[in-house]
C-alpha cells in the first residue's frame, strides 16, 4: 500500500498560472482591501460590489489567459501514482487543479465557479455574472444567491474529514501557503503530532515555516515537478 499523502495548497500553487494571491507586496487583493470584499458584512453593505468583485475573477478564470502550471500536472500524476492514498485539500477557489485533472479534493474555502442559494442552500454551477435579481431554481426565490466562497469569519468546509485524513497521512505538504490562514496553518501540526514527513514549498518562509520538517525554496511550478517524480520513483 502506497503511504498516505495529503496535500494542502494555497494561493501561491496558482501565482504561476497568472492569478495573483492574497498577500501582494501592496497589501491588496485585485486592488481591493481583502476584507471590503471577502465578508459576510460586506456583501450586505454592498452586495453589487461583492458580485462584481468575484464575477471578474471568475471571468478572467475562464477568459483562455489562465491555466494549470507544472505544479498542477505534477500532483495528478502523483495521485494516479498512488490513487485512492491521495488527497488533495485546497485553500484555492480557482478550478486549476480540476482542469489539471486532480479527482480527489476539497475545496476548503469553496468554489469561485459555483453558486450558492441563502435560502434553500442549493449549490449551483453557472454561467452568466451572479446578480441580485438570480431567480433559485430549486426554490424559486429571487435575490439570496451568493458566491459559493468561505468569507472571513465563516466556516471551511468538510473541516471534520480534512483533520481526519491529515491525522491518518504519513507525509503532508503544504505548497504556496502564507501559513496565517486559520485552520489550515494549524494542520501541519496535527501532521506532525500524528509523526507525518511534512514539507513546505513556498517562494518565501512562511509564518508557520518553523512547523515543518522539510523547508523547499521557490517556485512551486519548478520545486514541486521534481519532488514528485522522486517520490514516484521511491515508492515504486
Ligand atoms: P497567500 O496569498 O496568503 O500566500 C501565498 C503564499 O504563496 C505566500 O507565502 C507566497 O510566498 C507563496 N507563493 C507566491 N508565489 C509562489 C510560487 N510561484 N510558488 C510557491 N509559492 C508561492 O495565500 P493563502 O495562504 O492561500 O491564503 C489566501 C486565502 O485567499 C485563501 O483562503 C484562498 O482561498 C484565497 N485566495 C485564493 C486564490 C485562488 O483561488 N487562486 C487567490 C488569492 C486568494
Ligand atoms: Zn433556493
């Protein structure tokens, strides 16, 4: 049986394929303050300015411009490597790793091309701009979408597996994450707690770096390929 391996990834996994992270050097996100854009409050202040927000990066995700890196198609051939040993758990709320071909993942943080119904909670794929006027096509009232998207404050998703399947893992890495974003900082140290191999890629230390057993400097399209296939190559 190949050793258990769960993956958590970050913004950085996806700076490479042209989508900016969080933490530019300006302290902005696309020009916004993360907190005027990402919150439950704010999509009640001023939900047009949400919907906007998110309908250009959802936009631009689609727009031909963005597609997986190296770093993506490395961990596909990791998980057909290994299958059902494989788990990849993402802070990221593009679809890279899905259009790459990964199969087995969570979004912790939701999905940047779903949609979600305030009233009935009906999760939706779309493909027009969200607005207010959004009619439910499950429960028919008009109004209560909202982008399928864990705002500060709220949640992550399948939090309960994730720390399960991280308890159980014999390596864990962690690639282009800033390691401030509560949960998932903490889940390298419940790797370790439960004796995981754990690795950090990132293009620079990490709050949490002192965390990890194995510290990997740069960027991530060309540190992680080459892990990989030694991985591959040693467990096969
Ligand atoms: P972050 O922006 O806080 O940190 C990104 C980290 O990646 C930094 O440590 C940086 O040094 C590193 N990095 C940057 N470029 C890299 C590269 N080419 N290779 C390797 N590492 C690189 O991101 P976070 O920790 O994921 O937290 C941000 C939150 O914002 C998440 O909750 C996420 O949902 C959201 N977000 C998502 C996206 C996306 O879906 N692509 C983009 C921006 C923000
Ligand atoms: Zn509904």
């Amino acid at each position: 049986m190949p050793k258990k391996i769960v993956i958590l990834t970050g913004a950085g996994i996806s700076a490479e394929s042209g989508i900016k992270t969080f933490r530019d050097p300006d302290g902005l996100w696309e020009g916004h303050r993360p907190e005027e854009v990402a919150t439950p409050e704010a999509f009640r202040r001023d939900p047009e300015m949400v919907y906007r927000f998110y309908n250009a990066r959802r936009n631009r995700l689609q727009s031909g411009r963005i597609e997986p890196n190296p770093a993506h198609l490395a961990l596909v051939r990791l998980e057909q490597a290994i299958g059902d040993s494989f788990l990849l758990v993402t802070q990221n709320v593009d679809n890279l790793h899905e259009r790459a071909g990964t199969k087995r993942i969570i979004h912790m943080h939701g999905e940047l091309m779903k949609k979600r119904c305030q009233y009935c909670s009906t999760i939706s794929t779309y493909d027009r701009d969200l607005t207010t006027e959004d009619q439910c096509s499950s429960c028919g009232e008009t109004g209560g979408m909202r982008p399928h998207i864990v705002w500060f404050g709220e949640m992550p998703f399948e939090l309960d597996r994730i720390w399960s399947e991280v308890a159980d893992c014999e390596v864990f890495a962690a690639i282009g994450t800033s390691g401030v974003v509560e949960p998932a900082a903490s889940l390298v140290h419940e790797a370790r707690r439960t004796g995981a191999d754990t690795f950090c890629f990132s293009l620079d230390s990490p709050e949490n770096r002192g965390a990890f057993d194995n510290f990997i400097e740069g960027k991530a399209g060309e540190t992680v390929p080459p892990w990989v296939d030694q991985f591959i190559a040693s467990a096969s």
